[in-house]
C-alpha cells in the first residue's frame, strides 16, 4: 500500500508539509518540509548542523532514504532535497 508523506497537521508555506524522519549528531527528530517547489522552507525538533551528515528515514516504516525516489518498503513518494 502507498502511503502518503503530507503532513495535514503542519503547515509550511500555508500548505501541508512533507514530514521525514532525520537522523543528525546522533539524534533524531522530526523533518518537515515545504510542499511548495523551489521552496526550502521547513520546521525542525531538531537542530540541523553544517557539516553533519543528516540521514534522512521514512516516517512510515524507518527505512533509509538515502538513494531511491519512493521508500522501497512501503512506497510512500520521496521529494529530492538538498539541505
Ligand atoms: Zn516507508
């Protein structure tokens, strides 16, 4: 089953937001993004550091997002991103 990253309950840019699980320094949190092209606007629980590598997991079932363009377990459709 497909399942769908928007997040109704946060709204970036006034619209739902594509909500991500982040793993940086060590710690989790929880990604949303802008659901608008070309905008890179986001709200974070967790503070993003230059030069930490950030990995990126699908809220659905975890699973590193690292390299496809739609989660490989639960096929939920990625967004390219570029922090
Ligand atoms: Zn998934």
């Amino acid at each position: 089953m497909w399942q769908s990253l928007m997040d109704e309950e946060y709204k970036v840019d006034g619209e739902p937001s594509i909500k991500l699980i982040i793993e940086i320094g060590g710690k989790s949190g929880t990604l949303r993004l802008s659901s608008i092209y070309g905008s890179f606007n986001y709200l974070a629980d967790t503070e993003l550091i230059a030069n930490e590598v950030t990995k990126f997991y699908c809220p659905h079932c975890r699973e590193n997002l690292a390299t496809s363009d739609a989660c490989n377990t639960c096929g939920a459709p990625m967004v390219s991103f570029v922090a």
